[in-house]
C-alpha cells in the first residue's frame, strides 16, 4: 500500500482539480489521480459563466490573465435562421479546457501531487478507502471525491444506474481560424441538436454541437453531417463557409447522458458531472462543476477541523447542499432542451423573447447561479 492521504481525488477536471486547490489551501494532504496526461483537448463549449471568477481568484486562478475571451452577449438562431441576440444578465468567459484545466493543473502541482493513471477500482473497508490505478499501485485515504466526468469506466465498475442505458446523444468540437465577435455565444439549431459558437484564447473560434445519434447516423461522415445538416442554418452555413479548422480532426464523444445521479455512491463524494451533468445548452457546467467542488471542500474542511468522524453526516449534509443548489437547475435545463431541439417551439420561443426581450435573462437566471464568492460559505 502506498501514501496515506487525507482525501484521494479520482479525476483532475474541473471539478477534481478545483477541489484539490482548495482542500490543500486548508492543509489537507491531496492526491488526484487523472487518467489523462495534461495538457489535452476536451469536447466542451468552452463558454464558463461569470460566477465562478472571484471563487476561481481566490484560488489564484486569473483565467482573464491568460487571454480569455470576455463574453456578454448570445445569439440563438433557430434552423431557418430566426434569430435573436440579447445581453447575457451576468456572461462569461472564453477559454479552452486545454488552457483552464492546464492552468489549474499546474496550480495544484504546487502542492499536491498529480498521477496520470486510470483508476480502476475504490475498495471502501473499515472506514478506509483503496484506490487502485491501472498499474496495479494501491493508495490509501480516508475520504474519496469521485470527480471522474459524465461517464467513465468507473461508473460501471460502481454499477451506477445510469451506466448501463443507452444514451442516443453524441458531441463533435473542433477550433477554428474564423471571423467571429469577442463578446458573443451563439447557440445554433439544426436538426437533431444545436451547435455552439464562442471565442477562446489566441483568437480561435471553438465549435461545439451535440447532435442525436439518430440523425448523425443517416450521414457518412462528420464533413457530410456538418454540410447536409448543420449547414441549413444560415448561421452555421456562412460559419462553416469561411472557417479554416485548426485540428487534424474533430474530438468525438458518445453516450452522453443526462440521467439523475446520486451526489453519494458508495461513500464517495461526486463533484462535477459525476454527481449530474446539465443540457450543454445551458453553458452552466464548468460553473456548477466547480461550485460543486466548493461546496464539498467546504464540508470536508468542517468536517476535518471539528476531528468528527460522523461520515454519514457528512454525506447528508452534502447531498442536501447538492440538491438544493444544483437540482432546479437541472429541471429548468432539461425542459429546456426538450423545448429547444423542437424546431416549432424553438420559432415560437424566439418570436415571443423578441416581443418580451425581459424572458431570456430570466431564464438564464433559473439555469445559473449567484456570483460564488470566496473560500467561505
Ligand atoms: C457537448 C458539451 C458541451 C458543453 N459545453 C459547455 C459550456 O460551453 N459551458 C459549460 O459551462 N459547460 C459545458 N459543458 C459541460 C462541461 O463540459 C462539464 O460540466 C464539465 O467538464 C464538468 O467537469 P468535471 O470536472 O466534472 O468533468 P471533466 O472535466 O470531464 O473531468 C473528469 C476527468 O476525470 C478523468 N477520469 C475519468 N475516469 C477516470 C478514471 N477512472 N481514472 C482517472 N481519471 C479519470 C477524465 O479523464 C477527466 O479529465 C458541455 C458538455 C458537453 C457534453
């Protein structure tokens, strides 16, 4: 058995690397285990709404610093090209996952360690967890904060409800040298998903589309979906047009399901898209990931600092947290969605918002939260 440490992170994404800085800021011993090496890719809108920069600036993480697009407005266009823009109540910022989980990773080094191996089971005996990696090295701990995304092959191994259904949502994202506002997220409808259009550093344009499986399928290949499909929104068509791709190919996903989860498995902790993922839609995932990881730091620290070893006290208090925080929004989210990729009501919707330009901002409001502010409740 190797290192014993007081918290063992199974993930360095947002979520698991937000909670590693703000754990070892309360001297707590961390370690995270991230099966990928950094930096990488990620398939991900790239938009991160405001309300997690002051939080993100008292972990000493300045994302503005690093040439992050600053983003106030959003266009929605539905697949015939009604549109609407409109100020966003509180925005966002641009950034690649390249970039932020690079930035925060090497922000974490400072004082915890990072393994980049894949975990492949969390033994939990005698109130005392063993996390084994690929490799076949064991570690030891007495929390486990299961920060490992949407779907990982952790989920089966913890037999998660979710894992074992089919999902028919898949996402392509890909960067690109383009013309494109600083100050915009458009969010595009074509048939069977919406695609999203936002600025990162060094001036690239990321393209991001979920798309249901279904309608991927009756096409050849990525290109062909993007002409036969994206393309018939005029937005998307004079995009595509002129954009010239930085990657060698776009990153895939699959299998991308929104199906409830449980903040608590097994006694460990999710953060992130472990714990629920919301409609991309929304651009309020990297937020809630985040927040997720204050608010389980925060119990943790109490928990640690009062010596209480009540862990079923603490896994309450976190789900209660959880659920009262994030839970709403996921309703609001999903409903959304379902709204969304129907094309009526998607013309309907926009007719309506333009007449009543008050509804966006209040809708937005319902799938985001307050402004996050420090390390304190
Ligand atoms: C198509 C799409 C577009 C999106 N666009 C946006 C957007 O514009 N704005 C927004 O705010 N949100 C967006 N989201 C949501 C956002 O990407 C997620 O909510 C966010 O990445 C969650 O962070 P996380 O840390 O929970 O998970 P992740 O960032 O996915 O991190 C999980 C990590 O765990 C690692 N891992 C998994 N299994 C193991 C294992 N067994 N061992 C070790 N490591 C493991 C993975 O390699 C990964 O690095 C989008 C989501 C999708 C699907």
């Amino acid at each position: 058995m190797n290192a014993n440490y007081n918290i063992i992170i199974v993930g360095g994404g947002l979520a698991g690397l937000t909670s590693a800085l703000h754990l070892s800021k309360n001297n707590l011993s961390v370690l995270v285990i991230e099966k990928n090496a950094y930096p990488n890719h990620k398939v991900c809108g790239e938009y991160v709404s405001n309300e997690v920069l002051p939080y993100l600036a008292s972990l000493n993480i300045y994302p503005l610093k690093h040439q992050a697009k600053q983003i106030d407005k959003l266009i929605l266009s539905s697949k015939t090209g009604a549109y609407l823009q409109q100020q966003l109540p509180l925005g966002g910022f641009g950034i690649s996952r390249y970039c932020l989980d690079h930035l925060l990773a090497k922000k974490v080094k400072e004082t915890s360690t990072i393994i980049e191996e894949t975990v492949v089971k969390i033994n939990f005996e005698e109130n005392l967890f063993t996390v084994i990696t690929s490799d076949g090295a064991s570690f030891s701990s007495q929390y486990v904060i299961g920060a490992f995304g949407k779907r990982s092959n952790m989920d089966k191994t913890l037999d998660r409800d979710f894992a074992s259904k089919k999902s028919p949502w898949l996402a392509v994202k890909a960067h690109y040298k383009a013309a494109f506002p600083d100050d915009v997220v458009a969010l595009h409808h074509f048939n069977g998903g919406y695609c999203g259009l936002s600025k990162v550093e060094n001036n690239l344009v990321n393209m991001c589309y979920l798309a249901n499986y279904n309608v991927f399928k009756t096409h050849k290949s990525i290109p062909e979906f993007e002409q036969k499909e994206l393309s018939k929104n005029p937005f998307l068509k004079e995009f595509l047009h002129q954009a010239i791709p930085v990657f060698e190919r776009p990153l895939t996903i699959s299998q991308i399901s929104f199906e409830t989860k449980k903040p608590v498995e097994n006694h460990i902790l999710m953060a992130g898209d472990s714990a629920g993922l919301i409609h991309p839609l929304c651009g309020n995932g990297m937020a809630m990931a985040i927040h997720s990881a204050k608010i389980l730091s925060e119990i943790i620290i109490t928990f640690y600092n009062s010596k209480s070893i009540a862990r079923e006290s603490l896994e309450k208090e976190y789900t209660q947290k959880w659920n009262a925080t994030f839970k709403s929004r996921l309703k609001t989210a999903s409903v959304l969605q379902k709204m969304f990729i129907r094309p009526g009501f998607l013309y309907v919707g926009i007719q309506t918002a333009i007449r009543f330009p008050g509804i966006v901002p209040k809708i937005i409001q319902k799938t985001h939260g307050k402004t996050i502010h420090d390390l304190n409740p």
